[in-house]
C-alpha cells in the first residue's frame, strides 16, 4: 500500500462517548494499529448550541480511560469554517454548485406538493441551471450541490459490499447555510481530505451520507477514501440500543467498576469476531483485526456476558493496581468511608484481594467486598449474618473462644485443625461452626472463609471482634 493508512474517529461533542462511538473508535483504532498507520481524533463542534466543552472532555477521557490513543492532537471542525466555505466557493467557480435563493414558503410549497403527487418531497432543482443575472438582489441564499441526475453512485463498501444509490433519490443538498455556515456533509469531507484520511470506518447509519460525501468528493476530484458502516449495536431485546437498555456512556462502566480491558473485549466482539474466540487481549485484537471480521449483522447487548468478563479480568489483574482502582473509584462516587478505610488498611486489604477476586464481578464488587476489614466498631451485622448468630451459635462460640486463644501459632493450617477438632468433640457439622464464626467476624453472610478472615485479622483482633459478638 502506496500511502499511510489514516483513519480518523470523528464524534459530535454533544454528550458523553456513548458505546456506539466508543466501539467505532476502538475499530478505528485497531484497523490503524494493524495497518501500521495512524488514527486521528476529530471534534465535531460546528454545533455550538449543542457543543459543550464538558463533552469535549468527556469524550478524550473515555478514549484515555480505554486506552485508545490518537495521532497528533485533537482537531477541532470549528476551526476549519474558513477552509469548508472555500471548498465551497471552488465548487460554485466550477459549477459543481450553485446559489439556490428559494424562500422557506416556497420550499414548503414544493415539499406539499411532492408529496401530493407521490413523489420524494425533494427541492425541484429550480434554481439548478439559473445563472447571476437571474440573482434577486440582496436576498439570501444557500449553496447546493448538484448531484448527477441519472445513473448510480456506487459504495464499495468493505462490510455491507456493492451498495448503490440511485442518482434520481438524491436531491440537490445544501452544503452552504445562508448564514454563510458549511453544512455536515461539506465539513466532513474537506476536513477528511486535508487530514489525508484514507478509511473510514464508522456506522451503517452514515451509508446515505457516504453517498452524498461521494458526490463531492467526485466535484472536487478528489480520492474516495475506502468505505466501511458497521451495523449498530442493539439492546438485549434486539431493539436499537437506547437509554432504556441502561448506562450508555463509557464514563458509566467506569463508576459500575468495569475494567477497560473488559469494555475493549467485550466491544470489539460487538460486530467483529476472530474464529470463535471471546476472550482476547488488545495486541490479540490489533493482529488478528481485519475488515473480513466485521459482520454484517447487528449485535445485541448481553450484561451477564460483559460481567462475566469483567469477573475474569479482574482475577487477572495485579492487585496493587485493583487497589488503586479501588481507592479511585470511591474517590469518584464520593464513598469517603470506604475511601479512608481502605487506606487505612492498605496492607490488609492488598492480603484479601486474592480471597475477594474470585467473589467480583466488578470493582464495586470489591469494595463491598473489603468492607469488613475496616468496619466501624461496633459491628453492624447484616440481616443474613444476624440470622447466623442465634442463641445456641452464640453459646457455641464462646466455649470457642478459649481454643483459638490458646493457640500459639496463628496460621491456616493451626486454625484449622483446631476448629475441626471442636466440631468433632461437638457432635458438629464443619459447617455449623464456620458460618457462625465467620459472621461474628465480618458482619456478613458472605466473606472469605473463616479461616482466611482469621489469618487475615490475626489472633488479636480476630479475638476481640469475636468477644464483642459474644460478649464474653
């Protein structure tokens, strides 16, 4: 391949990165990375009603957070107006375009009448082939493309294949307001051509608009950059993904306790798939991505899928940095006990995660998880574990009690001998003996095992939060 891949992700800073854009940028960013080429970042801000800076920064967070990097620095639209009103001006000059000064009456009139006889309810092309003398002075007009008026605009499309689009189903579109602003399809293209952009991936909603993008692109002479629209993601009930569905920003993982080697996974097998294998790593994903991979299907959402997922993540991940997404994520959600507990307990918490990993799903899984490490004494037991404390389990931890104390040395194996002596001398299920225990140490009906919270408490405190419970 002669020229550098480009690719380019190009979102409308209107909201949060919704996962629709997230994973056209996570495609974006692999094609990039397997082709050996770059992906750029471009804001689409021209909206400035719409456009918000929160946004714009909401949306190079969630890149950062997934770990998608871009090429260069952000380009932002807004700043290229001039260069779209110039393109435009070179369309006109080659009459590839034209001024169109219909009023909004008169537009409306065409459109009623369209419709009346069965027709598409497209502008008539009135203005087409006028020239300057036939200007009205001092009124207000657009700049319209002119689009051919027979045969076929052709998309080559590397997902969808051979899309055609019909000359007579498009209409003359504007691509210059009367307010003198460039017009989506204009801005798009020129700013695509001047970032030397070569594929663009994106959504199977933008296949029209690539066959109007196709006919300027053709005015000016200019390359087609390679085309491909994936289908769109859709809800668990196969209805087109919406609010409904649950949290749709990337931001929103993030505060549920997702890790975002789970969301790039779990997004790249949302329309693309290697062979039948689901869990992968990027570099996996960057080797193996390839156009043929993409399907032409819509997915569908599956949370069990993405928690699951997640729960196999974070049994792989470091436990120092699953602390430090521990503490962060309190630190966002504003959980300032939970934060000052865990550094507090630091060291104990970094003891317990290899025991609390295979319980969570999510990074919130965690922290829930560790809270009866650093619990405010008295202990408030949960109602399970309340249920588990009656009056003969009581009784039956204090003659306990001297046991575990006598012990000398205070590890796993110890514990455990000496726990399943009691029971044996008991006439007594393991079982009926564990959970008790456990639940007069944690508060909670589920914890790591007994013996792990013992070890991990030590013999003193292990001792004093079981004193407490029974009041000995």
């Amino acid at each position: 391949m002669s020229k550098q891949v480009i690719t380019r992700f190009a979102p409308s800073p209107t909201g949060f990165l919704h996962i629709g854009n997230a994973r056209t940028a996570l495609f974006n960013w692999a094609l990039a990375k397997s082709l050996g080429g770059q992906m750029l970042l471009r804001i689409e801000d021209t909206d400035k009603e719409r456009s918000t800076e929160p946004a714009i920064r909401a949306i190079i967070d969630g890149l950062d957070w997934m770990g998608l990097d871009y090429d260069g620095e952000p380009i932002m639209q807004s700043e290229n107006i001039e260069r779209h009103k110039e393109v435009a001006q070179q369309l006109l000059d080659s009459g590839h375009a034209y001024k169109c000064y219909c009023t909004p009456e008169e537009l409306d009139e065409m459109r009623e009448k369209a419709r009346a006889e069965g027709r598409n309810a497209f502008y008539d092309r009135r203005w087409r082939d006028k020239t300057e003398a036939d200007a009205p002075a001092g009124l207000p007009f657009v700049v319209r493309i002119k689009t051919p008026l027979e045969g076929e605009i052709v998309i080559d499309d590397k997902v969808q294949g051979k899309v055609t689009f019909k000359a007579e189903n498009l209409d003359d579109f504007i691509i210059l307001r009367s307010d003198g602003s460039p017009i989506y399809q204009l801005a798009v293209v020129v700013d695509d051509h001047d970032m030397g952009v070569t594929h663009i991936l994106r959504g199977d909603d933008h296949l029209t608009n690539s066959a109007r993008q196709t006919v300027i692109y053709n005015a000016m002479g200019w390359d087609v950059p390679v085309m491909a629209h994936t289908p769109l993601i859709h809800g668990p009930d196969g209805a087109k993904l919406s609010k409904r569905h649950g949290a749709l920003g990337v931001g929103e993982y993030r505060k549920m306790g997702y890790l975002p080697e789970t969301i790039r996974n779990y997004f790249a097998r949302l329309g693309w798939s290697h062979g039948d294998e689901e869990i992968f790593s990027s570099e996996q994903f960057i080797e193996w991505f390839s156009y043929e991979g993409l399907n032409k299907a819509g997915s569908r959402m599956d949370f069990a899928k993405l928690e699951n997922l997640n729960a196999h993540y974070i049994k792989e991940a470091d436990d120092q940095r699953l602390f430090g997404l521990m503490v962060d994520l309190t630190e966002e959600l504003g959980f300032e006990v939970q934060k000052a507990g865990l550094l507090a307990h630091e060291e104990t918490v970094l003891r317990a995660l290899p025991m609390l990993k295979p319980r969570a799903k999510t990074i919130l899984d965690l922290i829930t998880g560790a809270e009866f490490i650093f619990a405010q004494r008295p202990l408030q037991f949960e109602e399970k574990a309340q249920k588990a404390l009656d009056a003969d389990s009581v009784e039956m931890l204090r003659e306990l009690e001297p046991r575990l104390e006598a012990i000398e040395s205070w590890d796993h194996d110890t514990i455990g001998e000496v726990m399943r002596g009691f029971a044996e001398e008991k006439e007594l299920k393991f079982g009926k003996v564990a959970q008790p225990l456990r639940a007069a140490l944690t508060a909670k009906a589920a914890s790591p095992g007994c013996f792990d919270v013992l070890e991990l408490f030590g013999k003193e405190e292990s001792l004093s939060r079981l004193k407490e419970t029974t009041g000995v």
